[in-house]
C-alpha cells in the first residue's frame, strides 16, 4: 500500500481538489511547471479523476478505485486551452474547467502548443479581465475550444460565473 493509499483510508477516502489558474510561458506556473506537478502526482499513483466521478463516490454510486486527485482550472483562459490542456493529454490525465460564460465567444479553436502553438503570448489574467470589461475576450477559450476541450480531450467545463466579479480591474 502507498503512502498516498494509506492516508486516504486514514481520512475516510478524501480526495484532494486541486485549482489551477493560468498555465503559460513568463508566470509562476509555466507549461514546463505544470508539467512536474502532473508527474509528481503520477509518482505519487494519484489518478486524475473528474468531478463527476467525484461526486459519484461521495453519493456512494461508486467506489474509490484507488489514490485519486481532481484537477481543476478557473476561468478558462486561453492559456488553459493552449498549455495546459497538452500537459494533461500527454500524461492520459483528466481536469474540469471552469468558464467566465460572459466571455465566452464565438470562434473557431486555436491551435494547441502540441499543434502548431499559439499564435501571440497569453497575458496575465489581471490584463485579460481589463480587456474582458472592454469586450474584448481573445484571452478567454472561445465557443470552439471548451467543445473541443469536452468532446475530443475528454475534459469537463462547467459554470464558474456569469461576469465574474472584475477583482482584477484597477
């Protein structure tokens, strides 16, 4: 039994939730960062698992398999799409997504860093509010993206809001 295994029985199953914000190239959790964290958890014999799958095996319509971990992300930002979604599908890893559905637009889905890359650097999420507030919402996953992100990555997307409270405007 693994330590992981061992202090889940001990804590009666708990499954921890983690929440990731921006994944990007210039931040405090670059592509390459992010990357660890999924490998470390895969050490550690944690499976990546959805909150659908969670919420089963709080109602007791499913057991926990083994060490189990979600993953999230709040916003959606484009960064998300971009970098972090590749991290997770190069690992066979799954997360749930949570978008702003006020700056979800119509667009056809960027392509990916394990595609082509992205075309222009994603900025930080404070620039990406202020350009949001203004109507300009490129930094955000587009209509496109979050059905790809469900239908062809295998990931989750949820509601996180509808405008989000503009926290990160000065």
């Amino acid at each position: 039994m693994s330590l992981v295994s061992l202090a889940q029985s001990a804590l009666g199953g708990s499954v921890p939730v983690l929440c990731y914000h921006q994944v990007r190239p210039g931040s405090g959790m670059t592509p390459d960062k992010f990357g660890s964290h999924l490998d470390l958890l895969a050490r550690m014999g944690l499976e990546s698992i959805s909150l659908e799958h969670l919420l089963d095996i709080v109602r007791g319509r499913r057991p926990m398999a083994g060490p189990s971990v979600v993953l999230t992300f709040d916003d959606c930002t484009l960064d998300n799409w971009g970098h972090a979604v590749p991290e997770l599908l190069r690992r066979g890893m799954r997360a749930s997504f949570f978008a702003i559905t006020d700056f979800l637009v119509p667009g056809k889905a960027r392509p990916r860093s394990d595609q082509r890359g992205l075309d222009a650097p994603v900025p930080p999420l404070g620039e990406i509010m202020r350009m949001a507030v203004k109507g300009r919402c490129e930094g955000f996953m587009n209509h496109d993206e979050i059905r790809a992100m469900v239908r062809e990555a295998g990931m989750e997307g949820y509601s996180h809001s509808a405008a989000h409270q503009a926290c990160f405007v000065s």
